[in-house]
C-alpha cells in the first residue's frame, strides 16, 4: 500500500515536471519549424550573387517607376502573391522583412532568375527596366504588420510556410 | 460544309475563351514558328487559335488552322495539345490532325544562352498545310495532291528540338534545330528557325493603357529545311523569312501577325498567318478545386 502511494506521488510528480516542459518543446519545436520553412521560402534572396547584389536600381529616382511596377505586379505577380503582396497558397508573402530589407539587386536576381524548381517562373521576359519597376514597387510597400501569434495546436499555417514558391498540385 | 469543319475549331477556342474568365496578362513572344526558352506559367493555360494563307503555285491557294492549348505544368515544364485542320480553296476542309508538344528547361537559372529540350509527337495525314516547321525536302509542290487522295496518307512522327533563346538588352534571339523521323521507315529529317525580337518600349507606363509601346513586340523569324540522313543540306529545301508583331492586351488577349515570304523556287511565295490567343490564370487550380471539391 505505502509502495503504491510512493508510486503514485513518482507518477504525478513526474507528470508535473514533464508535460509543462513537452507543451514548451512542443511550441518551441513549432517555432522552429515555422522559421525553417520561412527561410527556406526567402532562402533564394541569399543565394544571389555579390555582383548581382551589388547593382543598383536604376530607376530608384524615377517617380513612375513604383506606379508603373504596381501596374506590372498587378499583371504578372499578384495571381501567385495577392492583391497586396502578403502572400497566397502559391507564392510567398513579398512583405516579409526578408524581401523589404533586402538589396534591390537581389530582388532583380531573383526576378530574373526565378525558383524554377519550386514553381516560381523566370521573368527575364520582362525587360529589365520592367523589373526593376517591380523592385521600386515591391520595395515601396514596406513590411506587413506581424500577424498574431496562432496556437501551437491550430492547423492553419503562415502563408511562408504553406506555399513558398510552390505550385500546390 | 467547309465553313463547318472550319468553324468547329474556331467554336473550340471560343468556348474554352469564354468558359475560364480569370485571365492575367500575357507577355507572348510573337513568333508564329520559332521558339524562345520562357514557358507557360505553372497552372496557367494558354488557349490559342493561328491561321495561315498560302499561295500555292500551279494548285489552289489554302487556309490552314490551328488550335493550341499550351498548360505549364511545372516552371520547367510545359505541354501543348494541338487540333489542326486546313480548307484548299476549290477542294474541301479538313481536319488533319493533333499534336502533342513538351518543353522542358533544364537548367534552374537564367542564362546568356538557354538550352530548351522539346519533344513532339504528331499523327497527321498528308493533308496538312500547318507549316509550323520547315523540315527535310518539304516544298510548295508537296501540297499539290488533292484532299481526298492526300488525307489518305496517315503520317505519325516524333521531333526533336533543341532550342537555345537570349535575352540581351531587351531582344531576344533564339534559335531552333530540329530532327524529326517519321515513325514508318523513312530518314531522319532536319530543319532550323531562327528569330529576334523586342519590345517596342523597354519600361513600363505608369498608367493603364492597351496601345502602350511595351505592350507590342516586333521582329522577324526565318525557318526552312535542312534536308534528311541522307541528303543534308539546303537542296531542294524551303525557307521563309517573316517579319512577325504581337500585341500583348491587359485583357489577357494577344494578337500576333506575320506575313511571310519564301526565300526560293521551292518555297510558297507568301504566307499570311495571323493569331489570337488568351492567357487563363490559375488554370490547374480551378481544375484541382473542381476534384478536391473544395469550394
């Protein structure tokens, strides 16, 4: 009798000091997946080139380079990426801070370039001052305010997460 | 009954036009036989209906059609059925065949020359007037024979293309090789196209407009054959040169243009080919949803 109360008192002591712990890795272990998908989504900004990061936009000081990039990004980009740039099932969020800091020139390399093998196409068949009316607007609509924090166990996604450059067949 | 057949293909591009209402704008290439290295966008499906008039020297002149749906599967991949058909005036319309296209890109990334892989497989009869390569000894007599005796002759062929396109200052320049072995014992064929071609503005507008310079794309494209496994080379060969001018609609419509003119004795004097086509987004998606079940 003594013995089981002993193990009984073990069994809650133990449940006590391990679950708390379990829903902590849980959450972290979540967090860790969400970051991962999300820099592997925005992984291809890294990949450019130091020449290519280096170049300059050329119609940064243009004052319809940003209205005519919106014209061009309603167009071409936003059926992958939304109205707002904020990302959809097949395309990324374009206001994450990963897009908004990064160097004009590699958002051109990648423009031009595309992510082939997760569906993204090549755009080099937009002239090149086209794509950089896309940069000066993509760049312009500054980062998205952070979405609230959703609970571990919910099912939903970050849209970095879900779609990527990918194609959802 | 030749208007019929005719505007059945005709009634096929419409329908499929006005069935899919989400379009996004294209940014076509205005080649009517060359190829570049950019494909369809993945999930989005390209409907497209071409005509050609040609003279025919010592026959009657024709008519042919084609129409295309062109679907990107992948970015790297994208696959075209085609239903084509031709009226020979003072003879009769008929339908002459399908064929089914791939392109495949090889590489991830964009460079000064970019390689396209396309395979082809085509059942047609010897009727058809499409002209969408020049290959082997094809020449203006070949399509002398009448209908009814041509369209008896039921040909199944496999191409091959390499395609290898530029993109340099806003041009593009491309050029096409291509083998191409009727399935039946007949010799390895051979042909080319080669094209350049830019836009009449290289920037964007900053306001809303369809008669934009950006929005057309001029250039020429020149195709002919190279003769077979056992006669390469350019005798008794035809070759065409081709100015071509699309417009690129906001709508998500382009129209393309091209009249061609052949370059010898063996070619058709003139070839007039015009074109239409609508670009519908998320093609592969709607279809999805339409399985999936989910609204």
């Amino acid at each position: 009798m003594k013995i089981r109360a002993v193990g009984l008192c073990l069994a809650t002591l133990l449940i006590c000091t391990c679950f708390p712990s379990a829903i902590e890795a849980q959450q972290t272990g979540s967090s860790t997946s969400k970051q991962k998908a999300k820099e592997s989504v925005y992984s291809e900004i890294g990949k450019a080139p130091e020449k290519a990061r280096a170049q300059h936009n050329p119609l940064e000081k243009d004052p319809d380079a940003v209205a005519a990039g919106q014209i061009l990004f309603e167009q071409r980009c936003a059926e992958c990426h939304g109205d707002t740039a904020e990302g959809r099932k097949k395309g990324p969020s374009l206001r994450a801070a990963e897009i908004q800091t990064a160097e004009p020139g590699a958002i051109f390399w990648v423009l031009t370039n595309g992510v082939v093998r997760k569906g993204m196409p090549v755009w080099s068949k937009l002239p090149a001052p086209q794509r950089w009316q896309l940069v000066s607007f993509i760049q312009s609509l500054g980062a998205a305010p952070p979405k609230p924090e959703t609970s571990p166990t919910s099912s939903a996604q970050p849209p970095a997460a879900k779609g990527a450059f990918l194609p959802r067949r | 009954m030749f208007i019929r057949k005719g505007l059945i293909l005709v009634s096929v591009f419409l329908l499929a036009t006005i069935c899919f209402p989400r379009t996004t704008a294209a940014q076509e290439n205005p080649y009517f036989v060359a190829y570049d290295h950019y494909l369809e966008e993945p999930g989005n499906l390209e409907i497209e209906y071409f005509s050609t008039f040609g003279t025919q020297r010592g026959g009657n002149d024709f008519h042919s059609f084609w129409t295309e749906f062109e679907y990107g599967v992948t970015a790297w991949w994208t696959a075209e059925l085609y239903l084509h058909g031709q009226t020979t005036f003072g003879d009769s319309t008929i339908f002459t065949g399908i064929r089914w296209e791939n392109r495949f890109r090889p590489l991830k990334r964009e460079h000064f020359i970019n390689p396209i892989l396309y395979v082809e497989y085509e059942h047609k009869s010897g009727a058809d007037k499409i002209l969408k390569e020049g290959e082997g000894h094809d020449v203006e007599a070949d399509l002398l024979t009448p209908n009814a005796l041509a369209r008896r002759d039921l040909i199944n062929e496999m191409e091959l293309k390499l395609i290898l396109s530029s993109t340099f200052k806003g041009w593009n320049f491309t050029e096409n090789t291509l083998a191409a072995k009727d399935l039946s014992n007949s010799p390895w064929e051979f042909g080319y196209a080669l094209g350049a071609s830019r836009p009449l503005a290289l920037k964007a507008s900053a306001k809303r407009c369809t008669l934009c310079p950006q929005n057309f794309v001029a250039g020429v494209e020149m195709y002919g054959g190279l003769g077979d496994r056992y006669h390469f080379g350019l005798r008794d060969t035809s070759h065409y040169l081709a100015p071509v001018l699309g417009w690129n609609l906001p709508s998500g419509w382009t129209l393309r243009i091209s009249p061609g003119f052949g370059l010898n004795d063996n070619s058709h004097q003139f070839l007039l080919r015009w074109g239409v086509s609508r670009e519908i987004s998320g093609f592969g998606s709607m279809v999805g949803r339409l399985f999936r079940g989910r609204p």
